[in-house]
C-alpha cells in the first residue's frame, strides 16, 4: 500500500519555531555530523546538508516565539522524507 504525502514542499525549506537546542537534539539523535559553518548550524545525514539558521525579518518581531529555517540540499525525495519526519516529531497542537 503507498502512503500519501502528509505535506507538499515547493523548496526543501521549512520554517520552525522548535527551539534550536530541541532541533539539535534532534539531529544528533538521528546520528547527524556537526559540519563548520561561519553562521548558523550545518550538518550531514545519509547524504543530506541540512542547514538551520536564525529566521532573518521577522514580521512579527514582538512575539518572541523563536524561528529558524531549515533547509535541506541533496535528493528531492530524501530531503522531503527528513522535512516530513521532522516536522511530525516537533508538531504541537499548542500543548
């Protein structure tokens, strides 16, 4: 049986309001590889660069709820897979 896609993704980038130590947490659970960068966090899993930065222009600045893109480069389908899985594990229903 094929499973449905839970979400569509026009770019491989998604934004999150996890706290970043909850998403690296996350990343070095899955085994992912610390890689340098002069900004933000980079990493590699199962041939994946996953990028996680400081959301930059916030609209809505007074809210204080942290932000950061999440961006992934490698295959489409891969980086779809880790979006989707990533987003199930920090979906909140406000609770």
């Amino acid at each position: 049986m094929e499973v449905p896609f839970l979400f569509t993704y026009r770019e491989l980038k998604i934004i999150s309001a996890a706290p970043i130590s909850q998403i690296i947490g996350y990343l070095n659970e899955l085994g992912a590889i610390p890689l340098e960068t002069t900004c933000g966090f980079k990493y590699e899993l199962a041939g994946l660069e996953i990028e996680i930065n400081q959301f930059e222009n916030d609209t809505y600045p007074d809210i204080g709820v942290p932000r950061h893109t999440v961006v992934v480069n490698g295959d489409k389908e891969s980086a779809q897979d880790f979006l989707t899985a990533f987003r199930l594990r920090f979906l909140s229903a406000g609770g």
